[in-house]
C-alpha cells in the first residue's frame, strides 16, 4: 500500500468530506477494510445503516500527488464520505 499523510487525503477530498468520514470511522461504522496490492477494499455503513462496498488504487503522480481511482456502491458513486472513513481508518 502506497503510504499517505492526512494532508495527502486533504487534497483529495473536500473538507466537509472528510469531517463526515471521520464522524463515519468515530461512529465505528468502518466494517471491513483490507489492503489489496496498491488499493483496499472495504465495507462501511452509512448514516442511516445500509451497508456500502468500496474499491479503491492509490498511487503517486511524477510530482509525488496523491492520486486515486475509486468506487463505492453509494449514490455518490466515488470520492465520498465513506472513501473517506475508509483511508482515514487506515491512517
């Protein structure tokens, strides 16, 4: 797994974001999280209890930006609070 700082994350996410993935991971609502190669699969529940899967690769650009393709079974579809809760609970 690629290593990443909270100011890594704060350049991905926007800040009401990631206060709602940390509300999510103090909630404990991070169910599962593994770490697959460069990425990590994970389940989290939502604010209301459905439960979403997430799929996520991080890597680096040439200039060291964090960069991450991922997907989660929310509406949102990626790049949402329960991403989020997910990298923060790696942290």
């Amino acid at each position: 797994m690629i290593p990443f700082t909270k100011n890594d994350l704060a350049s991905l996410f926007t800040p009401q974001v990631l206060d709602r993935g940390r509300q999510l991971l103090s909630a404990g609502k991070v169910l599962s999280r593994e770490v697959v190669g460069d990425g990590m699969i994970g389940s989290v529940a939502g604010s209301h209890g459905e439960q979403y899967a997430q799929t996520l690769e991080l890597r680096r650009s040439k200039n060291g930006r964090l960069l991450i393709g991922d997907d989660c079974s929310c509406y949102v579809g990626s790049r949402c609070k329960h991403v989020a809760a997910l990298l923060l609970n790696h942290l």
